[in-house]
C-alpha cells in the first residue's frame, strides 16, 4: 500500500465571510486543504495548530492587524510562504517593495479574480 502525500494546507485568512468561502470553495477544488481564520489572533492559533503551507492574509482583520501577523510569523518561521491580500495597496514598486519588507513573498489587491488568485498560489508553492 503505497503512501499518499499529504495535502498541502492553505490557510484562508480574512474578515470577510464571502471572500473566504469563495476562496475555500475554488482552492479545495484543486485539491488544496484549507484552513480558515477570521481575524488576526485566530489566525495565529490556527497557524500553530495545522503549520500550513501557504496563508493567504488580509491585511484588515480585527483583533491584530495583519502587518504584525505577518510579521509574527515570519519571525519564528521565515520559510513561511505568505501572500498579502489587501485592497488598501495598488501595484506599484514602491507598495511591492514595502510588502517585501514586512516579509510577504507576493500580494493581491482586492477586487482580485480567480485565475489570478491560482496563479499566483500555484507560483508561489512552486518557488
């Protein structure tokens, strides 16, 4: 009997019910297990609890900014492969650079659309 390779785990992480049942919906059709958390704390135990393969953060969550979610993590475990999800920045390099800084791998801006959602998952997995 041969053993299966774990799923990876994606933890869904924003305030918004809509965007995480969406977002579940679509990423455990590829396979993907997904966890979810709706504010900043919740997102730190639930972190601690499965060690997921990749969060997907909010940056506007109650209870903790995501910033110093973020940041939390990325200090105790800086392999961690996170992308922001925020509609408060738009692309430019002077916004991407500041998200590197804070230790996110890449960010979405919100309204963001599926297929670029996957992409950017399967991208940054691969990495």
């Amino acid at each position: 009997m041969e053993d299966t390779p774990p799923k990876i785990k994606i933890l869904i992480a924003d305030d918004i019910l809509t965007i995480r049942k969406l977002l579940s919906m679509v990423l455990m059709k590829q396979g993907y297990e997904v966890i979810e958390a709706v504010d900043g704390e919740e997102t730190l135990l639930k972190f601690e609890q499965e060690r997921p393969n990749l969060i997907l953060l909010d940056i506007m969550m109650p209870k903790m900014f995501g910033w110093d979610v973020l940041q939390q993590i990325k200090k105790e475990h800086p392999s961690t492969k996170v992308i922001v999800m925020t509609a408060v920045y738009k692309k430019s390099s002077y916004r991407r650079q500041t998200i590197h800084e804070y230790g996110a791998d890449e960010f979405i801006t919100k309204p963001f659309k599926i297929p670029e959602v996957l992409a950017l998952v399967e991208k940054i997995l691969n990495e």
